[in-house]
C-alpha cells in the first residue's frame, strides 16, 4: 500500500509539471524572444539535415516514409554508386 | 488510490503533455494534427520500373538492344512522439523486397531479394529557447543480397531507369550530432555532423572485368564518410525556402584486403523553393541540386600506394525538379518532372576512364488522395528518357592509366533509353 501510495505520488508529481508545460508547449521548440517555431520548417530542416549527414547510410533507401522518397532521395542521385560492374576491359595482345 | 489508477492518471499526464503530433505530413501543407502523446504510422507502396534502350546496362558489355523491369515493395513503420514534455522522439524502421529482371541480349538475369532494412532513431530537445539540439543514429542492416552469383549479377540496372541496382551491402552505423537555431519563428538555421561506419561485405567479382573467367566471392570493405551539413530554411506567406550544403570525406575502400580507391571530397547543395495558394493556385515547388567531388586517389598498376589520379574521374552532377499540385476536395494532385545532367569527367575521351556526358528526363503526374485524417493515398506515374553520350575505341581500344597500356573495350555508340516508373502506395496513421 506504502509503495503505491509513494509510486502514485512520483507519478502526480512527475505528470503536473507535464500538464502545465502542455498548455504552453511548441511542437517544435522555441525562438529566443519566446515564439514557437515554425514546426514544418524546422522538421523539414532536421530531417534535411540528418539525410545529407548520412548520405551513404544504405544504398537502397534513407530512413524515411516511402511516400517521401520523392522529397528526400535526390542525394542517392548525385552520388554514383562506385561499385558497380565496370568494363575495366582486357590487356590487348602485342 | 490504486496503482492502475495513478498509472492512468500519468498516461494522461502524458498524453496532455505530449499534445498534438503531425500527420499527413506527405500531403501538401501537411498541417493537420492528431492529439496523442505518440503517433505511429504505417506506410507501403508498390513500384514497377519498365525500361528498354539501344543497349543493355553495362553499356560495353553487349550490343544488343536492352531492357528491363523492376517490381519495388518498400514498406515501413514510423513512431513520433513525445515522451517528455521537452524531448520529440522519432523512431522509424524500413525494409522492402525487389525482384528485378534484365532481358538484354546477353545479359539477361534476375534476382528476387529482401532489401536491406534500413533504421533511424531520432531526439530532440525542446527545452531551451533559441535552440534545439538533436541526435540521431540510422543503420543499415545487411537483410539484402549483395553477392549476386551467376547471371543474376546481370539483374544490377542502370540506376537513372530503376530505384534499386544495388540489392545488399554490409552494417552501416550513422550516428549524427546537430542543432536548429531559430533565428526568427520562421527563419532556422540548422547544422550537423554525421559519421557513417560502413561495414565490409562480400559481392561477386566484376562480370565484365575478365571475360570468361568464373565468378568469386570477393570481400569488399567501403570507407568510411565523415560529413558536415548546413541547412536554411525560411518561410513567409505563401513562400517557403530552404538551402542545404555538405561536405563529405572518405576513408579508404579496400578490395580482398588491399586498398582500392579513396574517394575525393564530394560537395553537394541543394535548394528548394515552394509556392502554396491552395485556394488560388495550389502548391508550386522547384528543387535544384549539384554535386561536385574532387580528385580520387585510386590504385595504379604498380604502385605500392594510392595516387591521386591525374584528371578527375567524377564527373559534375546536376539536377532541377519542379512539381504543381492542385487540391480537388481530398484530391491533391498535378503534373511532376525533373532533370538531370552529368557532365563528362576531366578524362580524354579515348581514353578507359571517361565517362561521358548524360541526361535523364522525366515528366509523369502525381496524385494524393486523403481518405480521411488518417489515411492517405499516393500514385505517381512518370515516363523517362535517358540519353548517354558516345565512347570512343580506335580499333576496339582505348588507353587505361590503370594499366599503362592500351586494353581491349568496345566502342559505344550514343544510348538512348526510355522508361516508365509507376507507384501506388497508402499511409495509415494511428
């Protein structure tokens, strides 16, 4: 009993601070004058961001959402795969 | 008061907390929200390359005429939430299976694979005003076939007229560092630094490189890449932009031990520019990209050591992309196209290590459809064009630096292909 009292306690109090920062909360953080940010953009600029940090994580896909491959694969096509078979060809005979 | 009662009580805590988490993220605006502390989201798709051309892939290899098909099943779950009031968590895990087929002349094979399943996990820290330190680490993991044996080697397609030409590699770990800076609600600035660990794999020796030979397994370990990112976004109105800009430096990659080529340090930016007037005009966005990479240092015959090749092997790489969307009700949907152009290298033209100038098209139509708050729909059909410039061989040869010596190597006329490209796939959110 002493321990759900105790375990319920943690949990009000853990959970109040929670409460109260949701009704102020930003999705995306905040400016320093206070504003809530662009929750989009800044999205879109970390996503961006990670992806050409990670341009070589896998030739077959970036971790994102198929449906946004369109949007973020244009990396994998600037970059050539330097292992594909290649006609390296054969010393020609004197 | 009983523990399942205080646990509800934190669950709602937490999901008061966590707020609203955006969905339809894939439709143009994307500002629909859901209200749950977390948000999961399925998501699939089934996408057919079709392509013939005045040759095969390799070019060199066979002078019949090509062609080819490539079936794409990428399917993935996506976890965002916010488990603490000041922390944004994303989590995502994608695999996928291909069968593709090339019926070339020649050159004809196939294979039918899992891909390999790529995962990230991304946090983001919200509790400081003015910035917002993030940490993410994606890996790849090695459920893919990267030894093709037999003809099934010959399955590996031009990438400029099917999504997937490489059907495995080994364990890439990518953990990156970074920051938004808001400098303005709507004006951020965000950098990062990623380091990709890449894991060596074994593959199949080149098919092309000895003719008659048979295959081998042979152990292929890629450098590793260290890059450093710079991002802007701005927004005002209707219009929104954003710059990227990265530079990326290579490891050494290694061939059955020994070194084989360490990649020069490669630039790419990108800027992308949208227009959005649902009510007016739709929504316009206009991307343009161009990848530079310096000198590589590259294994001449003889040579104890890497040397940096005397011209540059890497050609320039540059692409523009422009999409329309109209809404209809749920409808969202309008004309795609893009191009792309890869100058020739600095390599003489006679010599084996030019690669010539080439150009891809494509134009097709993309359609979106929002079946409720919480599932969508996509299509996208495009038709491509491929045209690559001619290589030159006097005498069925040209001069290899490699080896000091004039080899044997077809010449190869101009290659014009044309392709289709058709996706369908869903989103469900829940």
């Amino acid at each position: 009993m002493r321990s759900t009292v105790m375990i319920a306690a943690f949990i009000a109090a853990a959970g109040l601070p929670f409460a109260t920062f949701a009704q102020t909360r930003c999705a995306e953080g905040r400016t320093t004058g206070g504003q809530c940010v662009d929750e989009q953009l800044a999205a879109s600029t970390r996503q961006t961001a990670i992806i050409f940090s990670q341009s070589k994580i896998s030739h077959t896909a970036f971790p994102v959402l198929p449906s946004q491959d369109a949007r973020y694969r244009y990396p994998n096509e600037l970059i050539p795969n330097p292992l594909p078979p290649a006609g390296t060809g054969t010393p020609a005979a004197n | 008061m009983r523990l399942g009662t205080g646990i509800k009580l934190f669950a709602a805590g937490m999901a008061m907390a966590a707020g609203p988490v955006a969905a339809r993220a894939d439709l143009p605006g994307g500002a629909a929200t859901v209200n749950a502390p977390w948000s999961i989201t399925m998501a699939s798709e089934v996408r057919y390359y079709s392509w013939k051309g005045t040759r095969g892939s390799p070019a060199g290899v066979s002078s019949e005429r090509g062609s080819g098909t490539q079936i794409y099943v990428p399917y993935a779950l996506q976890l965002v939430g916010m488990p603490h009031g000041l922390l944004k968590v994303e989590l995502l895990g994608r695999g996928g299976w291909v069968r593709a087929r090339q019926s070339t002349g020649g050159l004809s094979g196939d294979v039918s694979t899992a891909t390999d399943t790529v995962v990230s996990g991304t946090a983001t820290y919200l509790g400081v005003n003015g910035i917002q330190p993030f940490v993410s680490l994606s890996a790849n993991l090695p459920t893919g076939k990267s030894a093709l044996m037999g003809s099934a080697a010959n399955a590996r397609m031009d990438p400029d007229l099917v999504e997937i030409s490489t059907f495995g590699e080994g364990w890439n770990v990518g953990p990156t560092l970074g920051f938004n800076l808001p400098l303005t609600s709507s004006f951020i600035v965000t950098a990062s630094a990623g380091y990709t660990w890449r894991g060596a794999f074994n593959r199949e020796n080149s098919l092309v490189a000895v003719p008659g030979t048979a295959q081998s397994l042979t152990s292929i370990d890629p450098g590793d890449v260290f890059t450093a990112t710079l991002a802007l976004g701005y927004s005002a109105g209707p219009w929104s932009a954003k710059l990227t800009a990265s530079v990326s430096e290579e490891t050494t990659t290694a061939e059955s031990g020994v070194a084989l080529y360490k990649a020069g340090r490669r630039y790419l930016a990108h800027a992308s520019l949208s227009y959005s007037q649902p009510e007016f005009w739709g929504v316009t966005t206009l991307n343009a990209s161009i990848a530079h990479s310096n000198r590589n240092q590259v294994r001449y015959a003889g040579a104890p050591d890497l040397l940096t090749e005397t011209l540059n092997a890497n050609a320039n790489v540059y692409r523009l992309g422009l999409e329309h969307l109209v809404p209809v009700g749920a409808l969202w949907l309008g004309p795609t196209g893009s191009y792309l152009h890869r100058d020739n290298n600095s390599y003489n033209s006679m010599t084996l290590q030019n690669v010539p100038a080439k150009d891809r098209y494509s134009a097709g139509l993309v359609a979106r459809y929002a079946a409720s708050d919480t599932v969508t729909f996509n299509l996208r059909a495009e038709h491509v064009w491929v045209r690559e410039n001619e290589r030159l061989a006097i005498n069925g040869q040209q001069f290899s630096v490699y080896a000091d010596a004039f080899v044997l190597s077809p010449a190869v006329p101009v290659v014009s292909s044309t392709g289709w490209q058709i996706a369908g796939g869903f989103n469900i959110k829940f």
